[in-house]
C-alpha cells in the first residue's frame, strides 16, 4: 500500500494511470461536515486480483489543489479509462463533477440487481463486502477520523487501502451477478424459464393470500386493542375524497358559463355504452397497444 505524499511522485504516477483501461477508486475528505471539506486522500487500485493491497496507491492531495486538477485532467476526464466507485455521486464532485467522464458506481449496479439475486438489508459497501466478498469483521470506524489531521495513522492508513479492494472485489461479483440476470432472449431456455415460473406464481399466490390476511388481522386487532404502534409497524388513517356529478349537469354548466374545458378525455367502458350509437357521431383518437400475458396452460392438457 504505497503512500504517496510528494506532488512529483504523485504527477508520475497519474501519467502511469492514464495508461490503465480500469481503476477503481475511492477518496477521504477532510472536514466533510463543514461548509469548507477539502479532498485529503485519493486511493487507486489498477489490479483487482492483487489482494496483498501492494497494488494500491494512497495519494496524499490534502491542499495540493494542483495535484488534484491533474488528477481530475489527466483521469477523471479521460473517457477511454473506467473509474469505478462506490457511490460515485459523493467522491466525483470532488473530482471534476459534471467534467467526470465513463464513471461506474456499484452502488447503482447493486441497486439495478433483481432482489431475489440480491437479497440485502442495504447496500452500503461494508454489507455487500460481506455478503457477496465473505469479507468479515469490516471496520469502518476510522471513516468518520480526522483526515485533515498528518501524520495520518496507521488505523487510518489500513482503513483507506482495504476499501479500494473491497471495492474491485464487489465490483467484479456484481458483474457476474448482472451476467446471470441479463441473458439474451435467444438463449433462455424456455422449459426451465417456464416452469420456475409457474412455480413462483404458485407461491405468490398463496404469500399474497396469507399477507393480506395477516394485514387485515392486525388491523383490527390494533383498533380494538387501541394500539397505534406496535415494534414491528405503525396504524395511521387517512380520508380518501371522490367527487362525483352528473355529466349531464357538467354539460349545461359548460354550456350556460361558458366554461373552456376543450380538453381530451377517455370514454370509459360505461360512457360508451351510454352513448350507444351517438358514439360514431363523435370525432375519436384511438389508441392502440399491444400488451403480452402468460396464460398458464391447463395442467390436464399437458398431460395428454
């Protein structure tokens, strides 16, 4: 994990990064919670399968702004080099902003991953670090530590180089989940597809059956009990207003003020048929789409 601290050190390795088709990155900010943060440390990793954390840069950038705009020129702009980071949004408004060029953020890959695949209470680094990594007894105490502060210590040293690679690992195992969810059309097996399929519908059929009724039940439970709150969930209400008139009544109040309503609407099912043949009188804008649906065949049918 080489610290770096002397701008020429630092420049030179930049100029080897600009050579690199992927890096994955993450930063530590001074005074975050002021009105004044500044960028105090940026760690770059160029090889995921490196586990030693010897293929991790720490660059020290605290009041090097010029160091930083070459950092941001030289990478952060350079479309042809991928910068991968865990919640982007945060470390590249430190690095560029809207300048920032082919940015990937786990974050939002974690959040695009079906949750049957990816089942998970959030999906902070530390919990997909763990889940998908098997990385265990994760600190991140010395995230919230003075980085505006040097000599950095040790703690803070080890903390920032071993988020860079829990970050390329977590990187690489959602890609490999995004390959299992994202399989071409023309390749499915249908046999297998269709049968977990059925096989799901039958289950949510019979959760959607037992979760309405469990609502139910807790609801009235609650209000005979007069319980508002409960550990697991909170009974509130609230009033649903439907305004209703007669159309005809609408019509003549149109007609006798006046009013300027010309505006489209759709006629509903029952309009339609209240109109009867009138309907061909009007001047209409039809519509048309195209909807798909799985019909499960009957099961005697495929047995035969």
């Amino acid at each position: 994990m080489p610290y770096l601290t002397a701008a020429e050190e630092i420049r030179s390795l930049i100029t080897e990064y600009g050579k690199a088709t992927t890096l994955w990155i993450d930063t530590e900010v001074a005074d975050y919670k002021t009105p004044n943060p500044r960028l105090s440390l940026i760690q770059v990793l160029d090889h995921p399968e490196d586990m030693t954390g010897n293929s991790v840069y720490l660059l020290d950038v605290l009041d090097k702004s010029d160091v930083i705009a070459d950092f941001v020129e030289r990478i952060m702009t350079n479309d042809t080099i991928e910068k991968v980071f865990h919640n982007s949004c945060y470390d590249v408004k430190y690095l560029g902003g809207k300048k920032a060029k082919n940015i990937t953020c786990t974050l939002e890959m974690a959040r695009k991953i079906p949750v049957y695949l990816l089942p998970l209470p959030n999906y902070q680094l530390k919990t997909l670090a763990t889940e998908l990594c098997n990385f265990h007894h994760i600190d991140k105490q010395e995230q919230i530590s003075d980085w505006g502060k040097r000599p950095l210590t040790e703690a803070q040293i080890e903390y920032a180089y071993l988020d860079c690679i829990y970050l390329a690992q977590v990187h690489l195992r959602l890609l490999d989940l995004k390959a299992e969810f994202n399989i071409e059309p023309i390749q499915e097996d249908l046999s297998l597809l269709t049968a977990r399929y059925i096989e799901i519908e039958q289950q949510q059929k019979i959760l959607k059956s037992e979760f309405e009724h469990l609502q139910e039940r807790v609801k009235k439970a609650m209000l005979v009990q007069n319980i508002s709150e409960t550990l697991y969930c909170k009974l509130t209400s609230y009033e649903r207003k439907t305004i209703k008139t007669q159309f005809q009544q609408l019509v003549d109040l149109i007609e006798n003020q006046d009013i300027d309503l010309d505006f489209t609407i759709t006629l509903t099912e029952d309009i339609r048929k209240n109109l009867g043949v009138n309907l061909e009188k009007l001047p209409l804008n039809v519509d048309t789409n195209t909807y798909w649906k799985i019909t499960p065949k009957n099961q005697e049918s495929q047995e035969d």
